[in-house]
C-alpha cells in the first residue's frame, strides 16, 4: 500500500505541483473567498436585518457594487479552486494518511473546505441563471454553507501557516536562475526514494503480453513499448492557463453586473437592456398572478399609520410633485441595470399619515403569493430623498412588469426589496 501510495506522488509530480503554486493560488483563493463571505453577510442582513441594524443609502450603488464584486468573485473562483486542486492534488496520496492529530485536522478541514466550496459555487452560478436541480432552498443552503466554508478555511490556513509562511514571498522561493527552493519534505517523490526506503519492485512474473496472444497481446505490447508521457505543463504555462481562463471568465461575465462590460457579455444570463422599458424583468406579472389586479381602474395604495388610512388613486399620485432618480436595480441573483424612475417622493407621501423620522415601513404587494409580497424597509431609506414610488421607468409608464400601477425604488437596496405592484404601504 505504501508503495502503491507513493508510486501514485511520484508518477503525479509535476513542475506547478509545488507548495509555492498551492500558496499563490491560495492566497487568490482565500482572498475570493473572504470578499464572497462579506458581501454575501451584506446582502443576507439587507434582507433580513437585526432589528439595530442601519445601512448606508449612499453611494446609491453601493449594493450593486457589493453584489457584483459577490458574483463576479465567485465566478473566479472556479478556475481557482480547480487550478489549486490541480497543483495539491499528489498530496491526496500521502503516506502514511495520518500522522497525528493536528494531521488529522489538517486533512479533514481541507475534505470539508474542498467538498462545501465545490457545492457551493454551483449552486450560486446556477442560482444567477434561477435554476434550482436540487431538493433544498437555495438561499439557506447557499446562506448556511458559507459558514462551513469559512470555518473551514481559517482551520485549513491556521494548520498549513508552517508551508504558508515558507512559500508567501518570492525572494524566499526562488534561487536568482528562477529554480524554486523547495524543502526536503516538499520535495516530489523520486524512484530513487521509493527504493531506498521499501526496496526495489519485485520482478513482474511474466510480461502481461507474453501470456496473451492475439489482438489483445499486441495491444499490451504497444502499451509497453509507448514512450513514456510527455512532461506535464510547465509551470509559466500553467499559471498562463489558470490566469487566462480566471481573466476570460470575469470579462465574458461581469457584464450582467458591470455595464461597461456589457458588450463582451458572453456567458452571463442577463444583458443590459433587454425587457419592457429598456430593462430585465425577474418575477413576472403572470407568476406574480396580478394581471387583473394590476390593471384594476379602481386601483388605489393605502397609505397607514395608526389610526390614519390614505386611499390614493393613480391621478392622486401624478397630482404629487413628481421626481425624477436614476437608480439601479440590483437583483442579488447578480445582474444589475441602471434606469432612469419617475414618480413620488415616499417621504412626502409618508408625510400624508404624519410619519415620524425613525419610523420604519411595511410594504405590500398585489402579489398573490411569495415570499417578497411583504416587505420591511428601514427609516434610513425612507429618509433618503431619492427613494421614490415609481410611476414611470426610462420614460415611460411603468410596464405591467415592472410593477404598475406603482413599486417601490430606493437607493443601495437589493432588487428583492424593490417591491413591484404595490397595495399598501404601513408605518410600523
Ligand atoms: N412584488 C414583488 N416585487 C418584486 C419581486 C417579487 O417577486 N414580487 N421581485 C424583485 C426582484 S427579485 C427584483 S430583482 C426586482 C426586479 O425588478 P424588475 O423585474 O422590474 O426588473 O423586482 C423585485 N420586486
Ligand atoms: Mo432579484
């Protein structure tokens, strides 16, 4: 078995299997990682905040940003990971497979790291083109799995510090012709080794092909006689390859969330400026089951505080002073548009119930059923000027799809929250 184990590291040597490419790709890797966790703990509490919590309406793109670096982060992190699989990979043969404790946690971190990281980059690349082959919830698998992820990770860098720290700088790990420095232990296994250490092979009995003839005998003869495999990639060309497809990926995706990358969108599921009013639609009118009750021409938002109710028509609306915001929506799914909304101020119509400063909101949607049919929004937003009940969209009426008679926009706040087809808006 040992023998076996090592044949297995010597014959997988290979010019990027080397603890110095597992320490780079690591360090872009955990980096990736570390940026995904943040922005994604972002976007869970914009959507499901501690009742303390305050966020920042300002940049009004601040959510698109946090978002788009999510899913383009992640989408890296493909190449990465298998790039970092594939230069670590001898290791999976060590021997012997445990040497202790701290060994042990070693090994068993990296199987759940590698295992939950696998899971979960799939799942969140599936979820941005909404499509769900699995048996569970997206957002609390994705949600729960990124704390395993984590954790795992700060075992896996907290027991290979050692290796880490050996490999981090440059100067350390290369001699001035280029040639890495490489530790005895980390060195790759040679024949020489193997047999200084459990002998030399015993002899084959008989060569397999002497002992059969025909079509198959010659097929082992010429297995026999192949030359032996070409040397794998060589270091530059396997960092040129991991560099390339991590580059090719970001700029053939990024478009669905960064507008200027638009033009070479290639592999994304959203582009700019495709849908009713120049503009993606998510939920449409027919799922959200407001065909009719949306076009209703007794339509009316009810506007609540305490004891007060506001019944406002479509013309009560148009009657407000209206406001012109360019704002996006970004949808945590990572695509995101800007577009140009034209409608209430919600702090005046708020103002119509006597809302306080600190009060924050209900909103209601016609919406059947769903689970963003009811949703809160913080005063911070309703404070914030910019925040509008939109009428209209990049010039025109708002589109059934887009949520008329009336939705919600506000700035930084995810796509989720921006509440389409509204009913009622209720000062909590
Ligand atoms: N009532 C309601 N509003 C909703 C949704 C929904 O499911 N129901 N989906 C939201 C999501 S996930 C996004 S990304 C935006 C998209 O807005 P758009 O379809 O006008 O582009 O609407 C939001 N508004
Ligand atoms: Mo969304």
């Amino acid at each position: 078995m040992r023998r076996l184990l090592l044949e297995m590291r010597r014959s997988l040597a290979a010019p990027s299997r080397n603890p110095r490419m597992a320490t780079v790709l690591g360090r872009l890797l955990g980096s990736a990682f570390v940026i995904c966790f943040l922005t994604g703990l972002y976007s869970h509490f914009l959507q499901q905040p501690e009742p303390w919590m305050h966020f920042a309406t300002r940049p009004f793109f601040l959510y698109q940003l946090t978002q788009g670096i999510h899913i383009t982060a992640g989408i890296a992190c493909f190449p990465l990971l298998l790039g970092k699989l594939y230069s670590v990979f001898p290791n999976l043969f060590q021997t012997p497979p445990i040497r202790g404790f701290l060994h042990f946690l070693e090994r068993a971190s990296i199987t759940l790291f590698v295992s939950t990281a696998l899971i979960e980059i799939t799942i969140g690349l599936l979820d941005t083109f909404q499509w769900y082959p699995f048996p569970f919830y997206f957002k609390q698998v994705h949600y729960a799995l990124s704390f395993i992820l984590i954790g795992s990770l700060a075992i896996h860098i907290a027991t290979k510090l050692p290796v880490i720290r050996r490999y981090w700088f440059k100067k350390r790990s290369f001699d001035e012709n280029g040639e890495l420095l490489l530790d005895p232990e980390d060195r790759p296994v040679t024949s020489e080794q193997i047999v200084d250490e459990i002998g030399p092979r015993p002899e084959p009995t008989a060569p397999i092909a002497r002992r059969v003839s025909g079509v198959t005998g010659r097929i082992f003869d010429w297995i026999d006689s192949a030359p032996p495999p070409k040397p794998a990639i060589s270091r530059r060309g396997f960092v040129t390859t991991i560099g390339v497809a991590t580059a090719a990926l970001v700029a053939l995706t990024g478009g669905q969330s960064f507008a200027f990358l638009n033009g070479i969108n290639v592999f994304a599921p959203r582009k700019q400026g495709i849908g009713p009013d120049s503009l993606p639609v998510n939920r449409s009118a027919k799922a959200a089951q407001v065909l009719t009750t949306a076009m209703d021409p007794d339509w009316t938002l009810t506007v609540a505080r305490q004891g007060t109710t506001m019944e406002f028509t479509y013309a009560d609306l148009k009657a407000f002073p209206q406001h012109v915001e360019q704002l996006p929506i970004a949808c945590v799914e990572g695509w995101s548009q800007m577009a140009t909304w034209r409608g209430v101020r919600l702090s005046d119509l708020m103002a119509t119930v006597g809302r306080r400063d600190s009060e924050g909101l209900r909103l209601t949607s016609l919406e059947k059923s769903g689970a963003y049919r009811r949703t809160n929004m913080g005063a911070e937003y309703v404070q914030d000027d910019r925040t509008l009940v939109a009428l209209e969209v990049n010039g025109q009426t708002l589109d059934i799809e887009h949520g008329y008679p009336a939705r919600m926009i506000a700035p930084g706040r995810p796509g989720v929250l921006q509440t389409k087809w509204l009913s009622r808006i209720e000062v909590l």
